[in-house]
C-alpha cells in the first residue's frame, strides 16, 4: 500500500464512508464488503465521465489507484489492503 499516494488511498476511500464529508467519517459496513470487482468498475465509471465532462482535474491518482486494484491478486490481498485503507476509520 505504500506504492500509493495519499490522494490515491484518499479516493479509494470514499468508496466506503457511510458520509465522506463528515468532520468523522465512518466506514459503511455493508459498503466494505464490495468486492475488488465492484470497486473497478465505479472507479472506471468515475474516471471515464471526468474525462467524458472535460472537467480539469487531476486524473492521475484516480488511474493509479485503478492500476494499483488491478494488480492485487487474489481477494485475500485485497481484503488485507481493505483493512489497511481503512483501519484509521
């Protein structure tokens, strides 16, 4: 997990805050069980429609947390860098 940036491990985990602008944020216990899978493909989804909206932002932490997904093998790694990411919450 440490190949990733802090902006790249602050976008992963939005995807499983019950209330990501909260002053406390929490992890949504039914969203932490999305599968590797499942959170490819509404990472893809977001990427594609910045670029698709021409928005300019920085897409480079959002590919690579994409990459960094894609090269965890197994759901055994997966779930260990689950519990990583999320741990402080």
């Amino acid at each position: 997990m440490d190949q990733l940036t802090d902006e790249s491990k602050f976008i992963l985990t939005q995807f499983f805050l019950a209330d990501p602008l909260s002053e406390q944020p929490r992890v949504h216990q039914k969203k932490k069980e999305k599968s590797k899978g499942t959170v490819l493909k509404e990472l893809d989804t977001l990427i594609h429609d910045f670029k698709e909206k021409e928005l300019e932002i920085d897409l480079f932490p959002y590919e690579e947390a994409a990459t960094y997904l894609r090269k965890l093998k197994g759901n055994d790694a997966y779930l260990v860098f689950l519990d990583e990411l999320l741990a402080p919450y």
